[in-house]
C-alpha cells in the first residue's frame, strides 16, 4: 500500500475529521466527512489493485459504504441490517473456503487457546449487544439475530483461518472483522441503551480503521497474485 499515496492522505485527514465531529455531534460535517474518506479508500483499492482487480471484492466493498450511508439517515436501519448482512456472508463465503483448504490438518494447543479466547470475547459482545439491550417486541430483533449470528461466526472463523495457516495478510483482515464487530456492538450499546461518549468513539473509530483493514487484505491478495505472475512470467 502507498504510504504517501493521496488518497490514503485524504482517508486519514477526513477519518479523523470524522471522528470527531460525531463526537462534538456536528452533523452536518459528519455526512460530508464519511462520504469522502470512504470513496478515497476505495479510489485507493481500485487504483493499487491495476490489472488484478478483483470485482467480488469490489463489490463487498461498495455494498459496506452503501450500508454506511444509508446508516447517516434515519429511517433505514433496516436496510443498513440486510447491507451488511450480505457483506459478511460474503467475506464468511470466502473466510469457510480458505478454511476448507486444511480441513486436515490438526490445531496446536496455544492456537486452540487463542480460539476458545476469541469465541469468548465474540459471544460476550454479542449477549450484551443484543441480548441485553433489545427483546423481542422490537421491530428488527431477528434481523438483529440473523446480523449477530453471522458477525460472530465470521469473527470466530477468521480466528480459525489464521490460527491454520498463520498468513501475514490474514492479520488484516482479522483486525478488518473484529473493527466491524466492536463497531457494530458499540453503535447498538450507544445508540440503544447507554450513549457514552466513550462508545461512541470506540464505534467511530473501528468504523474507519475496517476500511483501512479490510483493503489491506485485499491488496495483500492482489500482491501475491502478482508476485506469482510475475515468477511464471
């Protein structure tokens, strides 16, 4: 990835103006401000990624700012649920494939702690997230359920993946799926039941580093499909 590459400047600049004017509660700068370090971490992917762009991850990325925009509005709550619910069905898609990749091989001890540790803290956040905060009086409880199961399980699963295979890449998007689940949880605790400046901070900032990460892994992919090229060449 570009360090000094401009749009990676123009993310971090309006990321952090993000940041915080939601929590001054400056509104008006928030809906300009998302808008735009989203799209230049997008410009970004599709910039670097050249020849070897991948559509698929284009399109998972395009459906998460879609869902990130109608988030700004109230009103489709609903929508931003069945949104994201496809991106994360979309990358457990990919996440259970690589996983199907070593079915046979066997886990080690430090490695099954890290798993017990991350199916833990996934369900943690998850209980106190929605079992806590809605019943199921509320409109959009089993959609709530629905998102809940498959953030968890593709949390847990990224866990797994790297756990077998203990790729560099696999870090990013480790980092990129639990940003999507502190995020999520954070928004629900601040937006529901307790709206804690704290909580919304931790919600604001995952919300930014996920792209960051989950375009980082993205690009590794695209990297190593490169250097494979280029050693047939």
């Amino acid at each position: 990835m570009g360090k000094f590459a401009p749009a990676i400047i123009l993310y971090v600049l309006s990321g952090l103006i993000y940041i915080v004017s939601s929590l001054l509660r400056y509104d008006s700068i928030v809906f300009v401000s998302k808008p735009i370090f989203a799209t230049s971490i997008l410009f970004h992917y599709w910039n670097e990624a050249k020849e070897y762009f991948n559509s698929f991850n284009f399109v998972i990325l395009l459906i998460y700012f879609i869902g990130d925009i109608f988030n700004l509005f109230e009103g489709y709550f609903k929508y931003v649920l069945i949104l994201n619910i496809i991106v994360y069905a979309m990358l457990s898609y990919v996440v259970v494939k690589k996983i199907l990749l070593f079915r046979n091989k066997a886990v080690d001890g430090i490695n099954l702690v890290y798993i017990l540790l991350s199916v833990v803290f996934v369900l943690c956040l998850v209980y106190i997230s929605v079992f806590l905060v809605f019943d199921k009086d509320f409109e959009f409880y089993y959609y709530i359920v629905l998102y809940s199961l498959i953030l968890s399980g593709l949390s847990i699963a990224t866990t797994v993946l790297y756990s077998f295979s203990n790729e560099k890449g696999l870090v990013y998007l480790m980092l990129a799926t639990y940003c999507y689940l502190i995020s999520d949880v954070f928004y629900i605790i601040y937006y529901y039941a307790y709206d804690l400046i704290l909580f919304r901070m931790l919600n604001m900032t995952c919300n930014v580093l996920s792209y960051y990460f989950i375009i980082s892994y993205f690009l590794y992919c695209t990297n190593s499909i490169e250097e494979v090229d280029n050693l047939n060449a």
